[in-house]
C-alpha cells in the first residue's frame, strides 16, 4: 500500500522544486508532476513528488488522521 501526505509548499525552487512542510519537517519535493501549485498551496506528497493540488480542509483533515496512527497499535 502506498501513501501520500499532504504537505504545505512554503517555497518554490528552481527546478520545479519546492520546499514543503509536513508535520513539522521540511522536505523538498519535486512540482514536475504539478506545476500549478505556488506557495501556500497544499499538496500531496509521495515519494518525493507533489502529484495532487489539495485544499486546505482535505488536507487538514488527512493530517489529523495521519497523527492518530501513533495511537494504532499493531
């Protein structure tokens, strides 16, 4: 199974690369596959790349559920 994460673009690069934060860490991720995304967007990340332009609730809400996988015992 595979897994994006939404992450906020603080900002762009040259490149088409852009700085994200995703839960409190900064990664920078490639734009390649979303071009349209400027600063304060929110996308989702995988593999280090943003491959979707999100809204803000959607990706609010995926991260408040991505922080309770920390309570999921396995």
């Amino acid at each position: 199974m595979c897994l994006a994460i939404p992450a906020l673009i603080t900002e762009k690069k040259t490149n088409n690369m852009a700085t994200t934060e995703i839960l409190g860490v900064t990664r920078d991720v490639s734009l390649d596959l979303t071009p349209q995304a400027e600063v304060g967007d929110y996308v989702l990340v995988h593999a280090g790349f943003a491959i979707e332009v999100i809204d803000e609730e959607y990706a609010k809400e995926t991260i408040e559920l991505v922080k309770q996988f920390e309570d999921v015992a396995v």
